[in-house]
C-alpha cells in the first residue's frame, strides 16, 4: 500500500519464520532479527506519498476526501498552479474544462502547462472515434517527446481508451502524471509527493492541511460550487486550451441543475436502469459500480456497462 504495509509485512513473515524454526538464537541470529525490526520501524517512519485521481465520477483532494464533480458546472477551473515547480521556475499549471450534459458536469479536456510548453488533451463521445485528440503548443496532433524537458508517452490500451504519461523522473524519482482518457472522459492522477506538489494551490486544496482553500490562502470553501466560481481562470492566467469556450470570467461557471438542487430531469436511461445494470454486472466492487453509473447516466448509454466492466478486468487503476 501507500503507507508501505507490503515491506513491512515481508519482514514481519521474514521474522516469524526464523523465530518458529530456531528455538535457541546464537549472536547471529540475534543480529538478523534486530536488524528485521529496525528496517520495519524506518520504512513504517518514511514520509508518505499523497496521490490523488481526478475524473468522473469525482475528484480526490489531497486530503482523500471526494468532490463529487458533477456539482461543478461547466468553466475552465485552476486545478493545480505552482510557480515555482520542480525548483527552477519552471512553473506548473493544470486546468480542466468541465462541460455540463443534461444535469451532470464532467471533464471534457485538460491542459498542462509546465515552462513554456503546453500540453491539451480532449475525449470524445464518439464510440467510433480511433483518433487521438491532443494540442501540443496551440498544434493539434504536434509531434510531442518531452514537455519541458520532462518525456511524455502517448499510448492506446483499449478501443476506447488513451493514455499520456509525462515522466517526471528525471527531476522526482519515480514520480508522475498520467492522463487517461475514457470515450469523452478524462482521468488523471498526480503521483508525488511534498517535493513535487507541496506548494500548488488550486482546487484540490492546500497540500499540507488538505483545507478547500479560496484564492486568499485562508477562507475555507465546502460548498463545491462555490470553491468551481473561486478557481474558475481570470484573464491574468495563462489561457492554455486552443480555443475559447464558454463562459469566460467575469462570467460565472454555468451552474449544473444538481448544483442548483433542482431535481433531475427526465431522461432516456434512469438512474434506476444504471444502478441496476452496473450492479449485475460489478456486483462486487462497489467503486466500480458508482463510477459506472455516472458513466452511464452522463453518456445515456447503457453499453458503458460493458466498457466499464472491461476496464474493470484490465485497468482497473483507472476505476480508483
């Protein structure tokens, strides 16, 4: 796990193994197992890497508490800005353009901005659709092996899925952002530490207290909508999708029916038929099956159920 259970539990089989089988202990084996527990103690101490998903159905603060994204609206959204990143001013920015169908809100394209270059990444809600949707600095399909120094792979794991990973190896060992995109969903996760995201602001929260922060540093947001208003992009932020969407600031995001409680309206395929056709088939995965029913709900289609299941069985990292 993250908080690095398996290492410690090798040890812990390590120990009781030596124990069971050695009933009296010369200095050697002494040694051996002192050794054992200290290694346990350490790595337990290491400091722990905060990971966090963003997409549909929900995004993930740094604190592990949910954003249910629906609730957002539709606007361009500061996910993540630091300036100072990776300790030479590169500089990092993240943006999401949310986009509402009928009464849910969802991702429709991301951009990442990190230096000079800017990387943008699109789904699309054709089910025939084999192409891959990116703009590498303003150029659609551009020929694209680094983001600012940082190497980017582009690859295919299903019919209907993409998936871009910009290494960031070289500058945070083992670290990383990876963007998946399902149909016209996108997915992503930041996968470092304090060292790599420990001074971005955003609408994730505040890395170190996890607090749904405002602009200010100090005003606490819970309310979802209101924390989507808060972070939407002003006009002294970079602008980093090619083209122009509705609304820009000063107008705000457009509001969801669910943001503004109204109930839902009727639609082709129920929240009932979702429910009942994703837990037939993921039973046993409660997650998955949340996931699934936005999916189904937002496309209106029930064949995601299928989709969703073969994402279960093959990439499930992207059901998390």
């Amino acid at each position: 796990t993250w908080k690095n259970e398996h290492i410690v539990q090798g040890l812990l089989v390590q120990f009781l193994t030596l124990f069971r089988t050695r009933f009296t202990m010369n200095y050697v084996s002494l040694f051996l197992i002192t050794t054992l527990f200290v290694a346990a103690v350490a790595i337990d101490k290491e400091p722990k890497q905060k990971k966090t998903i963003i997409g549909n159905p929900h995004l993930i603060t740094w604190k592990n508490e949910h954003i249910e994204q629906e609730y957002l609206g539709q606007c361009d959204i500061v996910m993540v800005q630091d300036a100072d990143f990776a300790d030479e001013g590169l500089g990092l920015d993240i943006h999401i353009r949310t986009k509402i169908v009928r009464d849910w809100s969802y991702i429709r394209s991301v951009a990442i901005k990190i230096g000079n270059d800017v990387l943008e990444i699109q789904g699309s809600p054709n089910p025939n659709d084999q192409e891959s949707h990116y703009w590498f600095n303003n150029k659609y399909q551009g020929e694209v092996e680094a983001i600012a120094g940082f190497p980017v792979m582009i690859s295919k794991p299903t019919e209907y899925q993409r998936q871009y990973i910009i290494d960031l190896d070289s500058k945070y060992p083992g670290k990383g952002i990876t963007i998946a995109l399902f149909r016209e969903f996108v997915r992503f996760n930041l996968n470092g530490d304090e060292s790599v995201f420990g001074n971005t602001v955003g609408l994730l929260g505040d890395y170190k207290t996890g607090k749904k922060l405002s602009r200010d540093g100090a005003s606490e947001l819970n309310d979802i909508g209101d924390l989507g208003d808060e972070w939407q992009v002003l006009p002294g932020e970079p602008r980093l999708f090619h083209e122009v969407a509705h609304p820009q600031f000063p107008e705000n995001c457009i509001r969801s029916e669910n943001t503004r409680g109204d109930h839902r309206p009727e639609s082709e395929v129920s929240f009932e038929q979702a429910e009942s056709a994703c837990s037939s088939s993921l039973a046993d995965d409660p997650q998955a099956i949340q996931t699934c029913i936005s999916y189904v709900l937002a496309a209106q289609d029930l064949g995601m159920v299928g989709d969703v299941l073969v994402m279960k069985l093959y990439h499930p990292e992207l059901l998390l």
